[in-house]
C-alpha cells in the first residue's frame, strides 16, 4: 500500500508541475500586468500630486494679482494722488477746469 500512495503522489505533483509549466505563458502575462497594473497607478498619483500643487500655485498667485490689483485701483484714486504729490508742492485745481482748444488751421 505503501507504493501505492507514492504512485499517487507522484501522479499528482508530476500533473502540477505539468500544468504550471503548460500555463507558464500565461502565469508570466499575469504577472506583467501586475507590474503594469502597479506602475500605472504611481504615475497617476505622482501627476495627481503635481496637479494639486500647480493648483494651489494658481490660487496664490491669483491672490497675489488681485491684491496688486486692489493697491493699483486704490492708488490710482483723486483723493491717494493728491496725497502722493503734495510733498512735491503741487495741489488740484479747486474750481472749474477750462477747455483749451487749439486753433485750426484754416
């Protein structure tokens, strides 16, 4: 009996290793998916990371722009350039401004 179950044994890891080397292809095909499986999903969170921070870059520098914006358009005012040049000596006008057309030649 002794004989008999070592037959079956050796039926049994003799058919195992025949259809692990018959699938072999296939087992490798597999495993290349796997790795590419792998790769791709790094190269998707590495250009997610980089997307989120060129995103925050935008934010920032769209912050930075409306600021200037801001100081531009409040500087740009009567009431800042009066303040601006009047170290300069020079006021606004406190009346009616004139009109000076050039003469046109005839």
């Amino acid at each position: 009996m002794a004989t008999d179950s070592n037959k079956k044994t050796t039926i049994f890891r003799s058919k195992w290793a025949e259809w692990i080397f018959v699938n072999l292809p296939f087992v490798c095909f597999l495993g290349l998916l796997g790795v590419l499986y792998i790769g791709i999903a790094h190269s998707s969170e590495k250009k997610l990371r980089k997307i989120e921070a060129l995103q925050r870059e935008v934010k920032d520098t769209r912050w930075y722009y409306m600021n200037l914006q801001q100081d531009l358009m409040y500087g740009g005012t009567q009431s800042e350039m009066e303040k601006k040049v009047q170290p300069m000596g020079l006021k606004s006008p406190r009346g009616n401004t004139k009109v000076i057309n050039a003469m046109k030649q005839k």
